[in-house]
C-alpha cells in the first residue's frame, strides 16, 4: 500500500511537471499603436513583420483603433514594415525579440 502511495504521488509530481513545462513558449510577440504626426489614430493598415534571419514574413492589418498584434514569433531580429495609402511608408530594422518577450513597438 505504502508503494501505491509513492508511485501516485510521483505521478503527480510527473503530471505537475510536464504541465507545466508544455506552458512555457519559447515565442515572443510584436505589438502597437499606429498614430500620425499629429497623434491621430490610424487604422486599416497593413503591418509586415520580417525574419531577417529567416526571411518569414507575416502580415497583420491595424483594428480601427491603431493597434496590431503579431504573435508566435521565432527569437530574432525583425524587421516592421508599415504602409497605407496616403500615407508616408515606415520601414525600421533590427528590431531583436526574445523568447517569451511582448515587444510594443512605437
């Protein structure tokens, strides 16, 4: 009985640590809010964050409040891509993400 109690108790600890450890990302993610000169929010705009290690490209639109969100990203450095109708093209490299690491961009 005594060993029955062990082997569930160090099932437990098992199921605890594998858990736990399938948590943890080894990702990171690149966000903002995209405003004009004047402070004005813009919306509707193509964002294209780039590997430049990688050469993976992905592509997100801005909501109707600025902002974007791009995630499950690789550690690297980036590149960030904006561009709109109208609207002066941005373009800034070397950006460097961590693993587990939100980086706002502004």
């Amino acid at each position: 009985m005594r060993n029955a109690r062990r082997y569930g108790a160090l099932c437990v600890l098992f199921y605890a640590f594998c858990a736990q450890s399938t948590a943890q990302t080894i990702t990171g993610s690149i966000s903002g809010t995209l405003t004009d000169d004047s402070g004005a929010i813009v919306p509707d705009t193509i964002v294209s964050i780039h590997n430049e290690l990688t050469g993976e490209t992905r592509k997100t639109k801005t909501a109707a409040t600025g902002e974007f969100l791009v995630s499950a990203l690789q550690p690297g450095r980036y590149t960030v891509v904006v561009d709109k109708a109208g609207f002066k093209g941005l373009r800034v490299t070397g950006l460097t993400l961590t693993a587990n690491q939100r980086r706002l961009w502004a």
